[in-house]
C-alpha cells in the first residue's frame, strides 16, 4: 500500500492503487496495457491517436502499418522514451516513464531494438553485447569494465545462438546489415528480458537471413517466455509468427487480430474474413 | 554580388582602417624597417657566426625537451581533468542547469590567454617551467573542453537512445558508449592540443615559466641574433617533427575509424 501510494505516476493514484488490486487478483496475465493513449511530436498533429492496446504475457505481438503510421512511436511509449500527452500505459502496472525510479528498474528487462539498431560503432560485437549486462554491475566493475566471469560467459552462448561465432572481437561497422541485426538482438538477450521490443529488425533483409533472425526470436520467446512486440512493414510476416497483429493507419489502430494457426480471430473490427484482411493491408502497403 | 554584400565588404574595409590608424599600424614604418631584418639575417647567415654557434645546440636541444615536457605533462594533465567538465557541458547528457554554469566557468577560464596564466603562476609558484605547466594545464582545459563537449554534441544519438533504454546509469552510458564513440575525436583534438601546447611552451619562457623561451629572449634583449637563431631553429626543427608524427598517428588512428574503415590491417 505505501509503495503504491509513493509511486507518482501520471495517473490517479487512488485509481491506480484499486486496478493494480483489482488486475492482479483478475488477470496478472496482462503485461502492457494502453488506454485512450494519444502523443505528438509538435502541437499540431497526433502521432498517436486514442490508442487502446492490451497484451498477454507470453505474447507474440505483431505492430503492422505504413511508413509514418506509428509504429515506432508506440514502442517508444512502452519503453518510456517517451510519454503519452494523453491517456495512461502500464507495463506490469508501471507507468513507463524514463524519470520514473521504478520503471528505471524495469528497464533493465525490455530489451528494445531500435529501427537504426544503435549499436556502438567502434567498440567490438562482444562489447556491444554486454552493454546489456550493465545493469547486473556493481560501481566498481563498471568503472574498470570488469564483467564478471559468468556474463562474459553467457554472452559468448549467445554469440553463439544468433550466429555470430568467430565474429565476437569484429568491430561493429565492419558488419554486415544481418550481422548488426544479430548483435542487436544478442544484446537484447543479454538483458535476460522479459519483454522484447523489435523495431522492423527485419524489414531490409532478404527473405531467407528474415527468416533466420525471425525463428531465432521465436525461439528465445518460447524458451524465456518473453512478450515479444515486433513491428513489421510486412503483414505476411506479421502472420506467420504472431498471435496477434495490430494494424496502425495513420496513429490510428484500424485493426486487431488473433492468429491461431491457420484461423483469423477479429477483435476489433467485428466479422472479417481472412481474404478481407490480407486484401485490407494489401492495399495499405500499395500506396 | 549583391548591394548589401558590397556594403559588407565596405564596412570592413572601413573597420580595418580605422582600426590601423588607432594602433599607428603604418605601412612606410614596415617597408623603412625592412632593412632592419637585412642587418640580423646577415649576422646570422655569417659562416663562421654559424659553426661558431653551432656549440649551442646541445643546450638548446635540452632547452627544448624541457619544452616538451611541459606540453607533455600540461596536455595530458589539462585533457584528463577537461574531460569531465566536458561531460558536464555537453548540452545531450544535462540539463540546463548543468551545461550553463559549466559552460559559463569554462568560458571565463577560455578568456586567459597561455601567458596571462603563465604570468599568474610565476607569482604563485615561483620562476620556472612548474608555472609553465599549470598554464599549459588551465588553458588546455579552457581551450579542449570547448572542442570535447562539441563533438560530444555531435555523436549518434542512437546508440545513447538505444543504451538509455536498458536503464544504465549516467557514468555507464559515458563510459560504454560516449567515449567509445568520441574516442577518435578526443584523440585527435588532444594530438592538436599537443601540438599547439609545444608552440605555446616555447614562448611562455618570456615570462620566466621555463622552456626554451626564456633563452631565446634573452639572446634577442642582447642582440645575440645567431644564438638566438639556433635556438629558433631547434623549435622549428622539433616543431615539424611533432607535426610529421601527429599526421602519421592521425592517419592510422584517427582518420580510419571516423571513415568506418578498417584499422588494423590483417
Ligand atoms: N522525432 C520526431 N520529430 C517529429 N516528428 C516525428 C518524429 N518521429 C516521428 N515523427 C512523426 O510521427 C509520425 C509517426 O512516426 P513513426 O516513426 O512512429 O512512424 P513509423 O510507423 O515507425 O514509420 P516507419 O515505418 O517509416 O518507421 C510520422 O508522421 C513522423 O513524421
Ligand atoms: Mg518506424
């Protein structure tokens, strides 16, 4: 009760105390959850417009749309880059927020991919990846860049997972497109996340290094049960590994489905069919 | 050209003349002096003078690694103890409340010039190349911090962006991705501030702050003109010669890896 009761998030406090009750007694399954989310770089236009957005634990989940529909946008909201003008977010029932002391903790377990990767240049592929370890430093080895036996360790078994044996003391511009991709998401891994952010880390590649990088996700989501959130240019993607996909249209979400198999569940638009909804985003990605 | 170009240059061609004529900057003075430096060069280009005063350079060779040593330890001195107040100036890590005041003391730190400090030390510390350094140190920080917490500014914000997001600390995201990523920069400007430090080295003997200086303006108060231009030509000689290696550092080190092309060949 107290800690609720310091936390200063944006929303109501006495709210937030009873729904963080009320959630965690009728559903701890819901690890995001967005409602009446708007947000705008400039005065004038939304980025982002009365988004509503709830995702399970465990989640495979797919963010479709075209080009400067919002899709980074919203990632930038779950990871509290940035925060909603309107409306609330809660990861874990944590308003994201990158001044916010509890969510600075949970930070450490979103692991987020950004659209230009970010990795540091002139530092090696092992380097780059125990970036992601930091958290787990104490001061001291921090300062002397000492990392412990075991994390030097564990990322050399994820070197080993995404591929990249042999390429550990490469220096990151002398990567290729994939490759980068690949450091980016070990040192994703390396958070130990809990939920993954993946900013169409896919998008320039050729169809069979996609596919790679996109079974390596799908692994490391089943094994640590991550909630992956993964947006996409490519709704054909999207489908076949997400369980759901929204669709984004100009900071709108138009579209939420579920996919289980070969069968579409509509959630949001009512009856749809299949064809409907493959023809719908055909002619989105047309334009 | 336009008309409010031309009225431009006009202003500072005025500006220019007005200002020669305050500080008696007259051009006869310079060509009636002309033959002035007809009488110095011929004493030093006199052939015995010149074997004659070859002996000193053998001083003035350890007159000049006194020099170099105090650009050394002044460099290195300034530029570690700049780096953190570069940090702290950059406008992408702090706040305003931090990059302004920073930026406002090292501002005031800037306006001395090498020898004002030098002098200044001189009378805290006595004669002697110990007030040398300590100048060197205030104006490198003055002068490289301003370089530093630049480039600091102009460094991908990607990687901060994307390395913020893990939620690391302040410290670590200096340590593990802004000096990694300005590594190249900081090393070329402290390679330039070297380079500049041994000039400034050179003169600050005029003061009593040590190095070579202090000779070669004791030569020229005597009108010993071949001595002292033994000692010049030891400075000019040493001063190319760090030239030469800074370009050559510059060129394996620097240029490189800002151009994203392999370093190390295998
Ligand atoms: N830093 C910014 N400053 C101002 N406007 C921005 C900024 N970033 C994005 N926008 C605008 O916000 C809208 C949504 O951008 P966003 O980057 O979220 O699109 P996106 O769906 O990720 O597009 P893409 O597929 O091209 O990456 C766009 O209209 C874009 O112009
Ligand atoms: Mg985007």
């Amino acid at each position: 009760m107290t800690r609720a009761n310091k936390t200063r998030d944006s929303g109501n406090e006495t709210i937030q105390m009873t729904q963080n009750l009320s959630f965690s007694l009728i559903s701890t399954n819901k690890i995001i959850q967005m409602s009446n989310v708007s947000t705008s770089y400039d005065s004038k236009n939304f980025a982002l417009e009365k988004i509503n957005l709830s995702i399970d634990r465990g989640t495979n989940y797919a963010i479709v749309g075209q080009s400067g529909s919002g899709k980074s946008t919203l990632l930038k909201l779950m990871n509290g880059m940035m925060v909603p003008s309107s409306g609330t977010i809660k990861i874990d029932y944590v308003s994201p927020n990158m001044n916010n002391k509890k969510f600075k903790k949970m930070m450490h377990t979103i692991g987020y991919i950004p659209q230009s990767l970010g990795l540091v240049k002139n530092i090696t592929v092992l380097d780059n990846i125990l970036i992601g370890a930091l958290p787990r430093l104490n001061k001291i080895q921090s300062f002397f860049r000492k990392f412990p036996e075991h994390e030097v360790t564990e990322a050399k078994r994820i070197i080993s997972l995404v591929g990249l044996t042999g390429k550990e003391n490469r220096k990151a511009y002398m990567l290729s497109g994939g490759e980068k991709r690949r450091v980016a998401i070990a040192r994703a891994l390396m958070q130990k996340p809990t939920i993954l952010l993946a900013d169409e880390i896919v998008s320039e590649l050729d169809h069979v290094t996609a596919k790679e990088i996109m079974n390596l996700i799908a692994d490391a989501q089943k094994r640590m049960n991550l909630t992956a959130i993964m947006v996409h240019h490519d709704m054909q993607l999207a489908l076949e590994y997400a369980n759901r996909v929204a669709v984004i249209k100009e900071g709108h979400k138009i579209l939420e489905i579920g996919v289980e198999g070969d069968t579409i569940v509509d959630f949001q638009t009512g009856d749809m069919t299949t064809e409907e909804i493959m023809e719908m985003h055909a002619d989105d990605t047309k334009k | 050209m336009t008309p409010k170009n031309n009225i431009l240059i006009g202003i500072i061609v005025g500006l220019v003349l007005i200002a020669s004529y305050n500080i008696e900057a007259n051009p006869l003075d310079f060509v009636e002096g002309f033959p002035n430096l007809g009488i110095i060069l011929e004493e030093i280009l006199v052939l015995e003078n010149i074997v004659d005063n070859m002996k000193y350079v053998p001083s003035a060779l350890l007159a000049m690694l006194e020099t170099l040593q105090m650009a050394f330890i002044g460099t290195v001195v300034g530029v570690v103890i700049g780096l953190p107040f570069s940090m702290l100036a950059a406008r992408n890590l702090n706040s305003k409340f931090v990059y302004a005041p920073i930026r406002i003391l090292l501002a005031i730190v800037r306006t001395f010039p090498s020898i004002l400090w030098a002098m200044l030390f001189v009378i805290v510390v006595g004669l002697g190349p110990f007030a040398g350094v300590l100048a060197i140190i205030l104006y490198t920080i003055g002068f490289v911090t301003k370089l530093q917490f630049e480039s600091i500014e102009t460094i991908d914000s990607d990687p901060m962006d994307a390395v913020s997001s893990i939620g690391v600390s302040k410290f670590q995201l200096i340590r593990y991705v802004v000096i990694p990523e300005a590594a190249s920069h900081l090393l070329g400007q402290m390679l330039y501030m070297f380079d500049y430090n041994v000039r400034q080295s050179s003169i600050l003997g005029i003061v009593g702050a040590g190095g070579i200086g202090f000779f070669i303006i004791q030569y020229i108060k005597f009108f010993e003109y071949g001595k002292a231009a033994v000692y010049l030509f030891v400075v000019l000689i040493v001063v190319l010669g760090i030239e030469w290696i800074s370009v050559k550092i510059r060129d394996k080190y620097i240029v490189k890896s800002q151009h994203g092309m392999e370093v190390t060949a295998k």
